[in-house]
C-alpha cells in the first residue's frame, strides 16, 4: 500500500547504443516494459527520420498480415485457440524476428495465395456461368416448344402490311396467312435477377414500342451469380424481335440492367447437343474446382497455425524501428543515443537489459547507461495488482496525479465502496451484490481467457470494488435494520401496544445491540427519525472526508517542502472548517448524547442559522450546554479571521521573497508576476469559503439516495409482495414473487446501484479530491511489448 501512496521514484537515463546491436537492445527493453523514451527529433519530419526505411517495410508486413488474416475468415478457419499459446510463449526465441526473414517468407506466401485466389475466382466464375447457360438451354426448348416455333425462325409478310401485323398472335403461332415476303425473326436468350424482371419487362415494352415477344420462367432454385459471387433467385428469358435496329436497343436494355446474355442455338439438335457437351465440362470444372479449393484450404490452414505469432512479430517489428526512430544517430561513435524515463528500482534491471543485447549479437563494445539532470517534471508511475489498479483507475479518470503527491486511491479503497454502501444500505441487495462480484472474482481465471461483452468487461474489471461495495452494502444494511426492506429483530427492548403503530412499551433497560431498532419500522414517526439520523450522520461523513482531504494538503506541503503552503492555506482551511461544520458534528454529537426527557431538544438547523443571525446572545430553546454563547462567538471570530489570513498572507509573503531575489517563479513554474498570483489566491480563497458550504451540502445526497432507496424497497415489498399473499387465488403470490423480483433486480440492483456509484465517484472526485489532489501530472507510458499487445499506443 506504501507504493501505492506516492508515485514511484524516477530515474532520467541516457543510453549509448552501439549501431549493431540497436534492434536487440530495443528488443530487450521491450520485454523488460520499464523505460518511457523521449523523443529527440522532435523537429524532425517523420518522412526524415533514420529508419524510415525500415518502418515502411514493417507497414507493409503488416498489410501482407491483414490480407493472411482476411484470407483465413474467407476460408471459414479459426486462429482464435491458437492466440493465447502464442502470446505466452513468446520469448523472442521462436525463429528470428528480423524483418528480412519475415519479408522473403510474407512475399512468396502472398504470391502463392493471390494466384489461387485468383484461379479459385476464374474457376467458380466459369463454373456459375456454365450453370446459367445449361438453365437457359433447358428452358429454351421448353419455350420454343411452347410458341410452336421450330427450326428456321421467319415468317412471311407484305411490304404494306409489314408494320401492322404482329409478330405472333395471341395463340403463340405465326400471325395469319402465309405471305409473299419472308422476314427473319431474332432473339436473344439470357438470365435476370428475379427482383429485377417486373421493371425490365415494363422498359423493355416501351422501348421496343411493343414489338416483341418474351417468355421467361424462374430457375427453381438459388443460384449464385457469376459477377458478386452471391446467391440470388434469378430467371430465364427468351426476347423475340424484328429487325437489327430492336437488336441493338434490346442488347443495350439487357447490359443496363445487368443481365447475362447467353448464345442459344435456333436448332433443337444442336441445344441438344450443346446442353450434353456442357454438362460434361461442369463435372470436369467441379473436379478442378475441388482440387483447388483443397490446395487453397490447406496453405490457409498453414496460414491460420502462425498467423497469430506473425501478427505479434510484425507488432513489435514496427514498435522497435518507430522507437529507434526517436533516437539520435552519432555517426562519429557510429552508435545510437537514447534518451528516457525510469523507475530507480528498474536500473539495475535495464544494464542487464543491455548487457544481453549486446553479447546476443556479438557486439564488442557494451553499450552504456548513464543517469543525468532532468529539467522538467518526471511522468507519474503507480504500482499496482489486480485489487488496487481498479480503485487507481477510479481516480486517474479525474486526472493522472502530479509526480509524487499523494495518491487519493490508497483512501478510496474504503471510503468508496462504503460512501456507496451508506446509499445502498440492505442487507439483502448486499448479499445479491456479493454473488455476482464473488462471481466475477473466483472465475476470473476463465473470464481471462474470453472477449468480454463491453459491459461485462467494465464490471469484470472492477469486481474487487464491487466486491467491497457488497461488504460495506451488508453491513450498512445491518446498521439500517433493513433486509429487502423488511426489518430484523435480534432483540429489541421495545413492544407496541396492541392494534398500533403509535405507542411501543420498553420492558428491558437494554440498549438494542447492534444498528437501528427495528420497532423504528413501520412506526408513526419512521420517516421523521431515519431523516434525522441519516442527514446527521451524511453532514459527519461530509465532514470527516473533507478535513482528511485538507490533512493531505499538509502532507503534501511538507513533502515538496512548500511551507507557505502549510502555514497560509492547511492551517486557516483546516481552522475554518472545523470552526464552522466541525462544531456542526460536535453539536449533533452533544444532542445524541443528551438525556432530553425533561425539555424539548433544540432543532439543529436553527442553532446554525442563530449563530449568525444573532451572534450575541442563544433563544433558551437553542441551549445545548453552558457556555455555549462563547464556544459559538470564538467560532464565528476564527472563521472570519481564516479568511484573510488565506487571502492575503501567502500573496504578499511571495512578493517579499521575490523582492529580496529569493522567488523567481511562482507554483505553476512561471515567471513571478504579483498581480496573476494575487487573483489566483483571491479564486482559490472564494472557491474555498463557497465551496466548504457546498460540499457540505453536497454530502446530503447520501441522506436523499439511502431514503430513497429504502422506500422505494418498502414500496416494492409493501404493494407487490404483501399484496399478492394477501389474494384468495394460489397463483397470485407466484405473479406477485416475479413481478417484485423483477423490480428488485431491475430498479433496486442495477438502476439504483449505478446512481449510488456515480453519487460516490462525484463526492470523490469534487468534494474530497479537490482539498489536495492537483491531478495534472503526465502518466508514465514505458515501451512495453505487453502494452503494444494489448492495443495500447506507445
């Protein structure tokens, strides 16, 4: 927990690498995941950077990869069994990972698979034709048979009646009798999508003015079309015409709509013929086929074994010439200059590093680490397992902490998870809550090895702050006295008198032992007392947290050993505070510990509001103990003093040491200019005094979400639950068991449950973090292969 407190000590360390050894040393380094570099060509184009070469070769493995990966999806094959393996096995040792090994082997494969690809396509191409053309010789004769038309397609026509007479009557035969000229009728024989057809028919006929004849009949089934490879109901269609002109705008028609047109014989023979000659080439072009998808099939599968190794070994190709980029080239030392930042603990750690890279490649000079001043802030870098990075992760949403002050996470680990339970208080949502995150927590070993819904994953990822949320919820339940809304007895000293709600008997001297007694529940006055206690008790809760988060000021102040900090902003917050919502908590605690049997007690709110209204003299009915006028004027005297004292004090301290050539900067690093620092501690001094009455205030929602949660959990059980139980028929109380678990599940556990976190994240985040967490640091991001695996950005 101690690292968890303050952010790890950094080290800035400057590496020379020698030229031939640069790619190992980065390889190690990657696998080590300590060192965050700098770039040092920060001016430098990245078009111009010494490994560019490089880095385009790598670019282009990785799109050689992606084409490998979009081949095996086509071929209905799985890498995903394989991955895990090769993620933990990866130790650099598996066949090299330079990138002129991966290039000769990437280039040959790709080659051989775009050639099947290609042939693959042609074939299959060819094949759905062969298809078509063999539906539209078997339906041609059905057609031709159907119109009478055989053999030679002509007729015989008159110059004057050449236009009017049509084509075929309405029988299907030749129209009227034979005549003294012989007109050749054409026609064209195709295949049309089916969805198509009802348009094409209704163009074709205005077009073509009528003049034409057309039988078409659907393919009974799905076939797939040669130009998308998609199956699709299609039919055949036979359009007779006259003439060359109708010819060509028919021809025109059909490639619009993107029909196949196919030659089909005039003679039955020869369709006969032709039909019997194309089914034999199908069965020859499936046995090809066949074979081809077998060979493309099994080189995909090899494909499939490595992909997965191939894809992390072109990663971390790219990761290590993208780093090496960022290095300066000394072309006197021929050796490469790195700069960056790391842990102390991990120097020792990165000399290993390059001491292994180096006797790896036979390197004759060692490479050399050296520490040098940093004139800048070093990234902030946290330790952190699977229980604490949740809770860490909680916080760096507000902002990643400043190098070195305390870290909010190390509190939030018990004051989160109970600020939420103190909204969620039940005993048996607590219970239903613990299931699911025990649920999370004992299988997570086989959650590991799964993708995650991303809604499961974000509860996934933080099932240990769910897992307290469960604890603290249980025990807040217990201290509420409230189970499903339904309150526990273990030994009340109180009875209400028969036949009421009014009046209840004490008949023991004994205090209940443990939370609220339960003949509270389902009192008169139940509503009056829970709102009592639990807006006292959120104004404590408020309270205590706000003055921890000051406390850390301090610790902060001392730490950067800034003590105008400590005497001009910790002291007069600290003394304000307390001065005013301290005495607040004293008072509540001076009214529950008071015997008021003989005297009405005093109303809490109005003896704050006294205070200030009329500060030289307390009504009697506001008395809580003797001298109390004079506690509550000293008080008001402290509060009012702090507030110059936090205003005006450190400003004019500052000009002092400025003047006397002791201050050059201010906090923020820049140059001193009296009148900017004087607003800024006027700001901060206003935000302080309003927002200590805010926060304050703000902590009540712990009151309003806990009320509203207890109710809504009575209401539930009141007229759902107890309603159906009390109906004459069987079935109801099944009904009413669902309907109320359902509400409990849907409103209570989840609705309910995400407004409590979210309450807690906001009281976290504005009213505790605000006292001393700055939040504006830069987040350590180390070259790290497990980061770059991960998807994260280096």
């Amino acid at each position: 927990m101690g690292q968890l407190f303050r952010s790890e000590e950094m080290q800035l360390v400057q590496l020379f690498i020698q030229y031939e050894a640069a790619h190992a040393t980065v390889d190690e380094l990657g696998k080590l995941g300590v060192i965050q570099f700098r770039d040092l060509n920060p001016d430098v184009n990245a078009f111009q950077r010494h490994f560019v070469r490089e880095v385009k070769r790598a670019d282009e493995l990785d799109r050689k990869v992606r084409y490998f990966a979009d081949q095996v999806v086509k071929a209905n094959l799985n890498t995903a069994g394989n991955s895990q393996a090769v993620a933990l096995s990866w130790n650099g040792k598996s066949k090299s990972s330079h990138i002129d090994d991966l290039e000769v082997h990437f280039e040959q494969l790709e080659a051989d698979l775009r050639d099947l690809s290609s042939n693959e396509e042609k074939l299959n191409r060819n094949y759905n034709e062969l298809i078509e053309v063999i539906h539209v010789l078997k339906k041609a004769d059905i057609f031709f048979a159907t119109t009478g038309i055989q053999g030679t397609l002509s007729v015989d026509l008159t110059e004057e009646d050449e236009l009017k007479t049509p084509l075929i009557n309405e029988t299907g035969r030749g129209a009227g009798p034979v005549y003294q000229k012989a007109v050749q009728l054409g026609f064209v024989a195709g295949v049309i999508h089916q969805e198509k057809l009802p348009n094409f028919e209704r163009v074709l006929w205005r077009v073509t003015r009528g003049n034409m004849f057309m039988k078409t009949d659907e393919i009974d089934q799905d076939i797939t079309d040669p130009n998308t490879g998609e199956l699709t109901r299609k039919s055949v269609f036979v359009i007779f015409f006259q003439g060359e002109r109708l010819q060509q705008k028919v021809k025109k028609l059909c490639e619009s709509y993107g029909v196949n047109l196919y030659s089909c014989p005039e003679n039955s023979n020869e369709r006969s013929e032709l039909l019997v000659k194309l089914e034999g080439q199908l069965r020859d072009l499936e046995n090809v086929l066949k074979k081809t998808s077998e060979r493309r099939t099994a080189v995909c599968t090899d494909v499939a074994a490595n992909l997965e190794e191939w894809k992390e070994r072109v990663m971390k190709e790219k990761a290590i010439y993208h780093t090496m980029n960022m290095f300066n080239y000394d072309v006197g030392r021929q050796c490469l200059i790195a700069e960056g930042w790391c842990p102390k603990y991990a120097v020792d750690d990165i000399q290993l590093a390059l001491r292994t890279a180096a006797s790896s490649v036979g390197s004759s000079v060692p490479s050399v680490l050296s520490t040098i001043k940093a004139h800048e802030e070093p990234p902030t870098f946290f330790k952190t397992d699977k229980f604490t990075s949740s809770y860490h992760a909680i916080v760096e949403s507000y902002g990643v902490a400043r190098y070195q002050e305390v870290n909010p996470a190390v509190f939030a680990i018990i004051t989160f998870p109970f600020l939420f339970a103190v909204m969620f208080g039940d005993v048996g949502h607590g219970i239903l809550l613990l299931l699911f995150a025990l649920t999370l927590v004992l299988k997570e070993k086989e959650f590991d090895k799964i993708q995650l819904h991303e809604m499961v994953k974000t509860c996934y990822d933080g099932r240990y702050v769910l897992l307290l949320m469960a604890i603290f919820s249980i025990y807040t339940g217990f201290m509420y006295n409230e189970c499903f809304a339904i309150p526990m007895d273990f030994g009340s000293s109180w009875e209400f008198e028969t036949n009421t709600t009014q009046f209840a008997t004490q008949h023991k001297e004994l205090p209940y032992p443990f939370g609220v007694d339960p003949v509270w529940k389902g009192a008169k006055n139940e509503l009056a007392y829970y709102n009592s206690l639990k807006m006292k008790m959120s104004i404590i809760f408020g309270v205590s947290q706000m003055t921890l988060g000051i406390m850390m000021q301090a610790v902060n102040g001392i730490h950067f050993k800034k003590m105008y900090n400590i005497w001009f902003e910790f002291i007069p917050q600290l003394l304000f505070l307390l001065s005013l919502f301290g005495y607040m908590c004293v008072i509540i605690f001076v009214k529950w510990l008071t015997n008021w049997k003989n005297r009405t007690p005093p109303v809490l709110l109005n003896t704050m509001i006294n205070i200030f209204l009329t500060p030289t003299s307390i009504k009697p009915e506001d008395e809580l103990y003797s001298g109390q006028l004079s506690v509550q004027q000293a008080m008001i005297a402290i509060a009012f003093i702090c507030v110059p004292w936090m205003l005006l004090v450190k400003p004019l301290m500052l000009r002092r040491d400025h003047k006397l050539g002791r201050l050059q900067h201010d906090d923020h690093g820049e140059e001193f200019v009296f009148s900017e620092v004087m607003v800024h501690q006027v700001i901060h001094t206003i935000e302080f005094v309003l927002g200590s009455v805010s926060n304050t205030a703000s902590y009540l929602r712990l009151w309003a979400l806990s009320l509203a949660h207890s109710e809504l959990s009575t209401v539930f059980w009141e007229l759902v639950m107890i309603l159906s139980l009390k109906q004459d028929n069987f079935i109801f109380p099944f009904v009413g068991f669902a309907v109320w678990a359902a509400l409990t599940i849907g409103v209570l556990m989840i609705m309910e449950s995400l407004s409590a976190f979210l309450h807690a994240l906001r009281l976290h985040w504005v009213e505790f973090q605000s006292k001393f967490y700055l939040g504006d640091g830069k987040k350590f991001l180390p070259f790290s292969y497990e980061r770059i695996l991960q998807g994260e950005e280096v």
